[in-house]
C-alpha cells in the first residue's frame, strides 16, 4: 500500500478487521499513532493486545462488527478494511450495511480504503460495485486496491489513472 499518499501521521484511523494488527502495527511503526483497530474475533484482539504490552504501544483495539461500528459520526479521518475483508461479509444487505457504517464514522472529506478480489466476471459483484451507497463518501468502487473519496476515485498508486 501506498500509505504516504493518503494517510497522513494526524489522521485518525480505523482498520477494521484488524485481526491480530497486522495493517494497525505497520502504520503505526510509520509514525500514524492516531489509528484504533476492530476486529470481531476476540482471539485475534487477544494476540493483538499481547502485541501492544510487548511493545509498550499505545493502540486501541477494540472487539466490534463492521455492520454496527460502535463509535460517533465523523469520528475518523481514514478508515481501512484490508486483506479482502468487506467481502469477507456474508450477504450483500451486510457489507452494504459495513458501508453505511463506515461512512457515518467518516469525516466528510474521509477517505475509505479497502481491497477486494477481482470479480469482474462476476454478476452480482458488477451490481455491487454500480450499485454503492447513494448519497456518501463512499463511491467509485473497482476491483483492486480501493480507495475512494466523495465523488471521485482514487489511482491505488501514484501516477495512474
């Protein structure tokens, strides 16, 4: 991932579906200290925190579902849901759910990260992708390394189109 062209060291950060860190240790060892991890497996949460004494870091990781993020409207800057998670949401009614969630938890200029396979053969995952979230920050879905901004997409890394 090309961090440095979207998140900034002050952003406040989600990774959801954190797991055991992976995504949240990496950021944070490149100076983003503002970022929280969630993640619905307390037994990933668990090798988490292990982490975070082991290392004396202060990252907040909190046990939550993606469809139902427990923190106030435009509370975050960035949000990330890596390691192809959104699709790991059963049923399309739940990751449209995570969706609405997350752009709630986003600030208005937020940026929404994310990856997920390449389904463009695929019916339904075409539908998902036009269908979106109407009237959001989060639009221009594609099949690869996402990231979306209102209105507009973002190239996953610099330089393209």
């Amino acid at each position: 991932m090309h961090s440095e062209k979207y998140l900034y060291q002050d952003d406040a950060i989600l990774d959801i579906g954190c797991g055991s860190g992976r995504t949240t240790f990496t950021l944070y060892k490149k100076g983003i200290q503002n970022i929280t991890g969630i993640d619905l497996a307390p037994s990933m949460l668990n090798e988490a925190e292990k982490i975070v004494h082991e290392y004396n870091q202060d990252i907040p990781f909190i046990l939550g579902d993606a469809t139902n993020l427990p923190f106030n409207d435009t509370s975050f800057d960035k949000a990330i849901f890596a390691f192809n998670g959104l699709m790991q949401i059963p049923q399309r009614q739940n990751r449209t759910l995570a969706l609405k969630e997350i752009n709630c938890i986003l600030k208005p200029e937020g940026i929404f990260i994310f990856t997920t396979h390449d389904r463009d053969k695929n019916e339904n995952h075409l539908n998902f992708r036009e269908q979106g979230v109407k009237g959001n920050k989060i639009r221009g879905f594609m099949s690869l390394g996402i990231f979306s901004l209102p209105g507009r997409y973002l190239p996953p890394y610099p330089n393209t189109t």
